[in-house]
C-alpha cells in the first residue's frame, strides 16, 4: 500500500496529464481521418477534445506546484536582502497556497449547483456536473501539493536559522 501511495505522490498528475493528452491525440487524429479519408465526421470528437483539454489545464496547476514551476515576479525578491529573500519566497508560496485553498472551496458551489440543477452537454449527452467537478478534484490536488510545497521549503528555510 505503501508502494502504491509513494507512486501516487511521484507520478499522479503526469499519470494523468499523460491518459488526457493521448485520448485528446487520439479522437483527433481519428476525427481528422475521417474526415479526409472517409469524408465523414462525427459529432461528439471537438466535444471530447475541448474537454481534456480544461482537464489539463487545471491538472497542470498541481504539477507546477510539485515541480515548483509556478510563474513568480521575482522584481521584489530580488530587491530584498539575501537574508530575507527565503521568508518572502515563503511568503508568496504561502499566498498561492490560500488563492489554490480559496479557489478549491469556491468549486464546491459550482459542482453543488451543477449537480441541483443538471444541464448535458450538446453532442455527448452526459452530465456537466462532470466537467464542473474536474475543478473540485485538480484544486484539491493543487491544495494538497501547496501543503507539501510549504513544509518542504519551511523545514529548509527554518533549519537555516
């Protein structure tokens, strides 16, 4: 179980990103073959494809942070003295962390009144309750790799001083 979690934790958002970025690959390339091979399309593929791509859009934000790849305006860190430029880098990954935790409790409303008031999508049919609670799960993640972040470069920039 333990391997499984370990797992998880390396490799959960490129898992993810990878399955999304495929299928999209592979609707689109089967869409534009029939297309111009078949003269024939289908409905459903732009749909689907729209789809993974705001999954992973919103999947890519907790790989940033895992990766700490976050776009940063470092003109302020740099104008600080060395000595306090770990406590201000802290503090704008604490900032992040309460925009990702404001965001992901803000998801719950949209799922919530997704889910009372259902609407389908156009060429697939199914409940767009799904795609407003990709949000809720990708936000969630960006919470819990913000947890991480902050422990890990708090135990760095507190074991210095």
């Amino acid at each position: 179980m333990k391997r499984i979690f370990c797992w998880l934790n390396k490799y959960a958002e490129e898992a993810i990103l990878s399955v999304l970025l495929a299928a999209m690959t592979c609707v689109m390339f089967m869409q534009i073959c029939l297309r111009f091979i078949f003269h024939n399309t289908l409905i459903w593929p732009e749909e689907f494809s729209r789809y993974c791509f705001i999954y992973t859009a919103f999947f890519c934000i907790p790989l940033c942070i895992k990766l700490n790849k976050m776009l940063k305006v470092d003109i302020i860190v740099n104008f600080v003295p060395e000595k306090i430029r770990g406590y201000v880098l802290y503090l704008g990954d604490l900032v992040a962390f309460a925009i990702w935790t404001f965001l992901w409790v803000y998801s719950f409303d949209v799922l919530t009144n997704a889910l009372e008031n259902p609407s389908y999508s156009q060429t697939m049919g199914f409940n767009e309750a799904w795609i407003y609670g990709m949000p809720c799960v990708a936000l969630g993640l960006a919470t819990f790799r913000g947890i991480q972040r902050l422990i890990i470069e708090g135990k760095k920039l507190f074991r210095r001083t």
